[in-house]
C-alpha cells in the first residue's frame, strides 16, 4: 500500500492526541477514519503507520 504525505491541512491547538490528549502534530487518514498523534506518538507509531495509513499528514517540524 502506497501512503501519501501531506503538508497543507494545518492541525490547531484544539487537535488532541487520541493516544494522551496532547496537541496533535500528525494525522492519520486511515480506512476505517482518522487519528491524531502528538509528536511523540506519532514517532513512536511511525513504522506501523506508513504500513497502514492511506494518508499522513505530518507537521512535528513545527517544533523545531
């Protein structure tokens, strides 16, 4: 399955991490729907998610 990076649907301060509620960096378009990871979740899930994701929308690089 081929997954699509994305740069251009901005994620706000109210996107929480469904994983601990911090605020979302990353989106995960799934099949089944979307998930929000912070930084961290996100990094931590990235493998499995690419595997997965039909789209990642990845904006952690906001923290640096």
């Amino acid at each position: 399955m081929s997954t699509t990076v994305v740069e251009d649907a901005t994620l706000t301060a109210a996107d929480r991490c469904d994983r601990c509620g911090a605020q979302a960096y990353v989106r995960v378009t799934l099949p089944a729907g979307e998930l929000l990871f912070c930084a961290h979740h996100g990094k931590e899930h990235a493998d499995k998610l690419k595997q997965v994701a039909l789209e990642i929308h990845d904006e952690s690089a906001r923290l640096s």
